[in-house]
C-alpha cells in the first residue's frame, strides 16, 4: 500500500486514482499521520456487501449469541405484598 501525502494527493489525484485502480488501496497521510485509505470501487462493493449483516441473519444465524440478552438479577430481594383487608 502506497503512501500519499494530502498535498500530493490534491496535486496528483489523477496519479493517485490511477494507482489505486491499478495497484490496490492507497494510504492518506495528514502530518505524517495515517488519516484516511482510497480503494478501488470493486473492493469497497465487496466489502460493503459482507461487512454490515441484516438484523434477521443476525437473528437466524447458528451461532446467535442470546446469552447476554437478559441480564443477570441483582441479589436484593422484593418487597412483600402488603396484607389484605
């Protein structure tokens, strides 16, 4: 993955859409500092499409994690009914 500076990236975005089509993702730096990454559209689709899962695959899946839905009960202890007249 190829780093880019934000000021080459303005002043050759051209070169920088070029390589990302052709090489992969390409790395934005801000100040030295990793900010941001440019993929090519096909990898972003892809990943697009397998990232986020629906609630009903979460909820049909086999390996649904349902134990931590209910909390736990605390150990104090209710009150009684008051008596009946």
């Amino acid at each position: 993955m190829q780093k880019w500076s934000v000021q080459d990236a303005r002043a050759r975005f051209d070169e920088l859409l070029d390589a990302c089509t052709a090489q992969g993702p390409q790395l934005l730096t801000r100040r030295g500092v990793d900010s941001a990454v440019l993929v090519p559209i096909d990898e972003w689709r892809r990943v697009k499409a397998h990232g986020d899962p629906s609630l009903k695959a979460l909820l049909l899946a086999n390996d649904a994690r349902t134990d931590d839905l209910v909390p736990l009960r605390s150990g104090v202890r209710r009150r009684s009914e008051p008596p009946r007249r």
